[in-house]
C-alpha cells in the first residue's frame, strides 16, 4: 500500500526520542485516507517517530469492498524498506514489478523487501465482497540491505505461541520461543495477539516496544488503550501485563532502537534529501529504476518533494 508521508507525519529526528525506561505514551492516530480507504496512522507520529526499525504503521478500515474495487492503490515505488500487510479480514490482491501476483487473506503474511527499488500496487482479488480491515507497516532497512535488490515473500505459515490468555502470531522475529520464517534485517519483532483473556507478555528488556489495539481494548496499569492509538512502552522491560475486558486483537511492535538518522518521504525511506530527490525524479520521468507493474489502477503521481525550488506551472496551450 502507499503511504503519502508527509511533513506532518514524519517531524524531524529531534522528536525521535529513545527511553531507555519503561514508560506508556498514549499518541492519537492520524485518520487519512489511502486509495479509497480510511486508515488511522498510528506511526510516525509527532513525537514517535519510529519503534525499532518500524517507522509506519496504519490500520486500515474496516471499509467494504467488491470484486472489482478494494484498496485500488495503483503502482507506486519503495525504497529503503520492507512493507508488511497483515489483514484481519477480508482479501487484497499484491502486484508488483518483480512480477509477484499474490491474494493475501487473514492469518498471511505479505512482506515486500524494496531494497533500493520496487514497485507495486494492491487491488481488488476479482472475487472477493465483503468487509476489509488490516495492518500496512514499513520497517526501514538498515545500511547492509537497502540498496540491495528487491525480494516479494508470502507467508501463509505463520508460527504461533499459547500465552495463556492470549494466541500470538510471529510475524517476524522470534517471540515466545517461536519464530517467524520471513525475512527481516534488524533485530525486531511484530507480533498479532488475538486475546480471549488478560495475560502477560515477554518482552526483550533492550528493545522498545509498542502496541496498536485493532478490536478491543488492553488496560495498561489501569489506563484503556483503545483502537485509533499507539501505546508506547519504552525499553527496559522484561514483560507486560495486558489486561483486557472482552476480546481484543492487537499488534506487538518491537525492536532495537533504530539509530541511524533516516529522512521519509511520500514513499520513500532514505538517509538524506539527495536520495530521495533521485528517487523522485526517477518515478516522475518513469525510468527504468522501479520497474513496471502490471496492474489495470493509474500510476501513483506526487508533486516534488517540497525541499525542492517550485517551478512556474506550464502555460496549457489552448
Ligand atoms: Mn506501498
């Protein structure tokens, strides 16, 4: 999916701080809109920038789609990032320009690795009628990977672990003993907990971490944390007692803090304006850089990145 980033959701790095002590910061999610669905952007936030190497994170409807109309997010490019989807009902079609054709539905894994360029679009299935509601998030990619090339995985094997109270799904990283078989390419964590009672949970005491409630809500330390919100939990704690009132499905975001200064832009994730102007340019003058996707939706535009000098708009000759 495409994530617009603007200025508004990605302040600078000096509001990108890194407790390194357990504390609850309760953010409001941002509502937007993303093809002709509504999503609620729990990250980056002002003032949370980036949990671990997670630095995007929407919850996207529940909105009602057809066979032949869905997300409708047309081809638009990546880089420096893997994009996670995670659908907790309903189906989305994957294309992109390493030619992958994918359904994903819930319980699967989507994750596409950008490296230093992909392309792709997420559509209706052609099948599919009824209700659909997920989880689109990025992880950047750390200095060894994102330049690399562009790998597309499925994951339809997801491991689980009994907490108890609660089912965990690894999506990535290993939790609970259980690991995820995806790729990932800095030490973290994303975990989907489907709670049916109040538990604990384990956590690495030298990562940070975050959750954001889908259905539901969890009380921490007797504060709710309901949907449209990111509760962020700081590092330093070994566990976390989620306690809950009625059913609830949420997402554990984890990870070493991610040190290296990055700079978002529309899509893109980069380490200085430079790259992402060339980025830009490229999708603009759709050159070969980011591939073709084949897919019926209209390409993605964007104006140039606001850094760069405006441009008298050209005289339209009629
Ligand atoms: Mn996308």
């Amino acid at each position: 999916m495409s994530g617009p980033v603007n200025t508004v959701d990605a302040p600078t790095a000096a509001d990108c701080s890194h407790p390194s002590a357990p504390c609850l910061e309760v953010s409001e999610s941002r509502e937007a809109q993303v093809g002709r669905i509504r999503v609620r952007r729990a990250l980056p936030r002002k003032g949370r920038r980036m949990v671990g190497a997670w630095c995007f994170a929407d919850h996207m409807g529940p909105a009602d789609v057809t066979e032949n109309s869905g997300l409708d997010v047309g081809p638009h490019p990546h880089i420096g990032l893997q994009t996670v989807t995670w659908l907790i009902d309903g189906e989305a079609l994957h294309r992109d320009s390493l030619g992958s054709e994918q359904v994903i539905k819930p319980g699967e894994l989507n994750l596409m690795t950008s490296g230093g360029a992909v392309s792709h679009a997420e559509e209706a299935t052609g099948h599919y009628r009824g209700t659909l509601e997920g989880l689109q998030l990025w992880i950047a990619l750390p200095e060894s990977t994102r330049h690399g090339h562009a790998v597309f995985e499925h994951r339809a094997d997801l491991p689980q672990a009994e907490l108890g109270g609660a089912v965990a799904t690894v999506l990535l990283g290993d939790f609970a003993d259980q690991v995820s078989p995806a790729r990932h390419d800095s030490p973290l964590v994303g975990v989907d907990l489907n709670l049916h009672d109040s538990c604990t949970v384990p956590l690495n005491p030298e990562w940070e971490y975050a959750l954001v409630v889908m259905e539901g809500a969890i009380g921490l330390a007797g504060k709710p944390l309901p949907p449209g919100k990111l509760g962020y939990l700081g590092q330093g704690r070994s566990e976390i007692r989620l306690d809950i009132a009625g059913p609830t499905r949420a997402l554990l975001l984890g990870g070493e803090p991610f040190e290296d200064p990055i700079v978002m832009w529309w899509n893109f994730v980069a380490r200085n304006r430079e790259e992402v102007d060339a980025a830009y340019a490229s999708w603009a003058n759709q050159d070969d850089r980011f591939g073709r996707v084949r897919s019926n939706l209209p390409l993605i535009p964007t104006k140039a990145p606001f850094w760069q000098p405006t441009r008298p708009p050209r005289q339209d000759r009629s």
